[in-house]
C-alpha cells in the first residue's frame, strides 16, 4: 500500500496530548495506517507516516482527524545507508 509523509504544526501540545492523539490515531480501523510518528515539542512540530490507497484517502482520514497538514508527501523512493530504493 503506497506511503505517505505529512507535517503538522502543533500548538502548544503536551506530551499527554500528543499520547492521547497517537493511541486515536493508530487505533483507527479505517482504511489509512498509521505508521509511526516522530515529534518535536520546542519547534511545535510533528511528522506523520501514514499508508493509504491514495492521497484523497489520506487527506479525508487527515481532515476528519483534525489534522490540517503543511505538506502530505507520497513516498516513492526511501534509502538504507547508500542504496536508494523505490517503494
């Protein structure tokens, strides 16, 4: 299933926010995954990975979420160390 890259800005959200906020993410039974997320409290700042049929799918879940993204990216290619390889 293609994969998705998403930025968000938060605004001022705790750590337990942001716990509250993955448990509903990851435990959505719709047809988008999310995969992992990593954060950064200082910058406001959070990346989501996500796997979607396509990208109005992932928009929607994003949208109905609550999540407004600066950019939603579909990830083609990933690299391991020196080797690119298409996903």
């Amino acid at each position: 299933m293609p994969r998705y890259l998403s930025l968000h800005t938060l605004a001022c959200m705790t750590r337990q926010a942001a716990e509250a906020l993955v448990k509903s993410l990851a435990t959505d039974s719709e047809a988008v995954t999310l995969r992992r997320t990593t954060w950064n409290f200082v910058e406001g700042r959070m990346l989501a990975e996500l796997e979607a049929p396509d990208r109005e799918t992932a928009e929607r879940w994003l949208e109905r979420k609550g999540m407004r993204p600066q950019w939603l990216m579909r990830i083609e290619y990933e690299s391991t160390g020196a080797e690119l390889k298409a996903v």
